[in-house]
C-alpha cells in the first residue's frame, strides 16, 4: 500500500483512501522467530495512527512529511523487531 501511496503523492495527488489492511497490523503473520511482544503492540498502535496521519486532510503538515514519518515509524520498528526489511523500507521515503 505504501509504494502506491508514494507514487500517488510523487505524482501531485493527495490519497485520500485510507487502505483498511493498515489495521490487521496487530494480527499480522509474523517471522517464526518473532513473538507479540508489547513493543510491537505498542509500535502496531503507533503505525496506525501515523498511516491515518497521512490521510488526515486537516493536518498543517506537508504530505511528504506525514507520509516520510509513517514509514520512519516502520524504519524504528523493524530496527527492534525484525531488522531484514530495512533495506525495502527505506526505499519507500521521499526524497
């Protein structure tokens, strides 16, 4: 979802659909190695929040920031959780 919001913002438009999916973060498969830990629960609760940001038409501000810190929230996450991803994730923010 995250690469065609970026896409969508790269191209001038502003999402407005927030994606429904962001919310079965909490009850996410994750990797055999990981549990439900709090720190992920505390972390799910902090992406949908920052995901919902960057659909909030109220918000004084800019799209790419609400939208780069929404994916620096994944960044932080994965840094505790499950570091592999890191890579991809980067690749999500705005230059």
């Amino acid at each position: 979802h995250n690469l065609k919001i970026k896409k969508e913002i790269i191209a001038g438009e502003i999402p407005t659909e927030f994606p429904l999916d962001f919310l079965e973060i909490h009850t996410a498969e994750l990797s055999d190695f990981k549990s439900r830990s709090e720190r992920f629960q505390a972390f799910s609760s902090l992406f949908v929040t920052a995901e919902k940001e960057v659909f909030n038409s109220q918000s004084n501000l800019p799209i790419k920031d609400r939208f780069n810190n929404a994916v620096g929230l994944c960044i932080s996450c994965h840094q505790t959780e499950c570091t592999g991803p890191i890579p991809r994730i980067k690749k999500l923010l705005i230059k």
